[in-house]
C-alpha cells in the first residue's frame, strides 16, 4: 500500500496575519490597557463578588479592555476556558427545543456535549453551499446560528465574514467559536460582525480554565447575570494573568504562522524522505498535515518524543507548549476522513523554528523506516 488512496484534499487555509500587522496589534492591545488601567493596577487585583460589580473589579477592569481591543460592546470572563465560554454564551440565549442553525460537519465533541445538554433542535446546512445557506436563512425557523471560525471538514472553503453577513442580512443573530483563531487570523467572529465571539484565554497563554465571551451587550449582561456564584468567578489574578500572557500573542503566532509555511514549502520540495504530501489547514489549530509514504501515523508521535518534539497537546498553543507538536489528526478530522489515521500526522511548530522541525521529522522517519525493514526480513 502507497496510501496514494488516502491523499489529502485540497485545504482552505484561512489568512494569517503578518508580523508588522502582529506588532500593530499588541501596539493597540496595550493603548486599550492604558485606558482601562492606571499604571499601578496592573500590579494589584483583588477578589470576591464585589457589591454592584458581582465579580472582582479587576476582572471587570480586564473585560472592559478586551471589549475595547475587539470593538465590541461588552465581554465577560468565565471559567472553563474556550468550552465554558461556548457554553455560558449559548445557554444565555438558548433553551430546550429551540432551534440553532449550524454547519454540517463533525462539530467538536465537547460542544457536541453543550448542544446535547441544553436540548437545543439542531439544523445542519452546508456553509459551503452559499444557496443552500440562503434557503435555511430565508426559511424564518431560526433566531440564533453557532458559526466555528476554523475548519471542521478539511474540505471546508467557507468564508466565516461571508456566513456572518448572510445571517446578520437576514436577522439571524450568531455565536461564533474563536478557538484557535482569534489574534491568529485578521479579524474574529466579532470584529466581523458576530454577536459573540467565545474562546479560551488558556490557548493564548492564560492561566487554566480561563475563557472569555466577548460581545453584544444584551448577551453578554445575560452571562454575567447566570454566573452569580462567588465560586464560578474569574478572580483578579487570574484576569491579569491573563492580560499580560495576551500581549505577546500576536506577535508569537505571526512568527508561528510563518515558520509553518517555511516548513511546508520545504517538505513538498522534498527535503525530508518518507513524506508524501502535505497541506497547512485550519484543522481546529493552523497546522501542517504530513501525509507519510507508509502507514507509520500513529507511532510517529512517541518516536519524535525521544527527539524533543510533544507527543500530546497541553491546551493547543498553551504556555505549557513550546516545543513542536507532532500528533495524530483531530478526532473531528478523522470522523469525516478516518483513513488518513494510518498515513497523516499533524506537526504545529509552536515556538520552534523550521530547522527543528524538520529535523525531528527526519530523524524520525529514518527510525521507523529502520524498524519496518527489520520486521519486513525478519530480523
């Protein structure tokens, strides 16, 4: 078997930012602090419900400068990272039976898990099909849509400004997942029009367990008022944590975006033996596809261990993850392609550059070929 059955399809990678724009950003992020923060409060927080505030002051000096950087209304800091913030997001506006307009794909298992808890009636369409997602818009049955801003399928070409827009034309409000690509691609959910943009603040280098909604004001009170319990607060600390890890991330995942592409051009002009294709895709985190000419997939991961890489993602771009990721493809990825499971294998950079990625990539794959050459004689 060559595995030329299970090539890659064509991706759709979204845009990334360049790094003069990267720069810009955390430029801007810190204008925002600047206004919401006298110099010696970013040294202090405090904790507790505060009378009037229902949360520390600092987490609301905090959500006030992320709304500001991301031009919306309102934003509210919650615990459970990107899941919490889907979560809180979608129960505040949405109950039993009512109907949510989403696309027709494997959607992430632990909003899987949110939709099937709120009992929400789920209507799938084909983002893809821009007639199709006409059709379901103008039907009138829907209030809310659940947009994810990265891919599902790697097939996926759909344009999340383009989906946004045809929802907001035709009334239907929308609750984007920014997982994986706010700060990384030009605009999020929000800034292109969304009423909710939810993602973890843990994958942008943030303490654990943090996430953040980020909004209309309407939904966002609507969050706030459902996290009323002293114990389900993000406490000033961790909101600063936050804040501080978030300045640097602009210009960390430019530079990560370009090394993927560096390594990307340099494996299809076929630098490393063993590889037979690759593609950069959105799957869930922008990564590299690495399509392998024998079905060694699944044991690539511990082999490239003992040569530095992480065998298993931590957050996806937490604090945690600095070395290169070399792991399997996503479980959603699999569910609408599962015999790329034996020949594909997903490598993100993290603060790695090219060379070393390559480097792990090379000496793991002469390791595996030595193996399977001993079994195959016997040896």
């Amino acid at each position: 078997m060559s595995g030329e059955e299970h090539r890659l399809p064509e991706t759709f990678p979204l845009p990334t930012v360049p790094l003069e724009d990267a720069a810009a950003r955390q430029y801007r992020l810190m204008e925002c602090v600047a206004r919401h923060f006298e110099g010696e409060r970013l040294f202090e927080a405090d904790a507790g419900v505060v009378p009037g505030l229902g949360r520390p002051r600092t987490t609301a000096g905090v959500e006030a400068v992320l709304a500001d950087f991301f031009g919306a209304e309102a934003a509210a800091l919650v615990q459970g990272a990107g899941t919490g913030a889907i979560r809180a997001a979608l129960s505040s506006v949405l109950g039993a039976g009512d109907p949510l307009l989403l696309h027709s794909a494997p959607v992430y298992r632990t909003t899987a898990v949110t939709l099937r808890g709120l009992g929400v009636a789920v209507t799938e369409v084909d983002f893809n099909d821009r007639a199709a997602l006409t059709e379901a818009l103008a039907s009138g049955r829907f209030t809310w849509a659940y947009v994810q801003h990265t891919r599902q399928r790697l097939a996926d070409s759909y344009d999340p400004g383009e989906v946004l827009a045809a929802c907001r034309a035709a009334g239907v409000r929308t609750v984007v997942d920014d997982n994986y690509a706010v700060l990384r691609v030009p605009r999020s959910g929000v800034e292109l029009g969304a009423d909710a943009s939810c993602f973890s603040l843990f994958k942008l280098h943030g303490p654990e367990g943090v996430g953040v909604v980020v909004g209309a004001a309407d939904l966002v009170a609507r969050v706030h008022a459902d996290n009323y319990s002293g114990g389900g607060q993000v406490q000033g600390h961790q909101a600063l944590d936050a804040l501080r890890a978030l300045t640097h991330v602009p210009v960390m995942w430019s530079l990560q975006s370009a090394v993927g592409a560096e390594v990307a051009e340099r494996l299809t002009a076929g630098e490393v033996p063993g590889v037979a294709e690759v593609r950069i895709a959105n799957a869930q985190d922008r990564c590299l596809l690495v399509r392998l000419d024998r079905p060694v997939a699944r044991e690539l991961p511990a082999v490239a261990a003992r040569y530095g890489a992480a065998p298993y993602p931590v957050g996806s771009n937490s604090r945690y993850e600095i070395a290169p990721l070399f792991y399997r493809m996503s479980s959603s990825s699999l569910e609408a392609a599962p015999g790329l499971a034996e020949w594909t294998v997903r490598i993100n950079p993290m603060r790695a550059g090219a060379d070393l990625v390559l480097d792990i990539l090379r000496r793991s794959l002469h390791d595996l070929r030595e193996t399977h050459d001993l079994r195959e004689t016997g040896d």
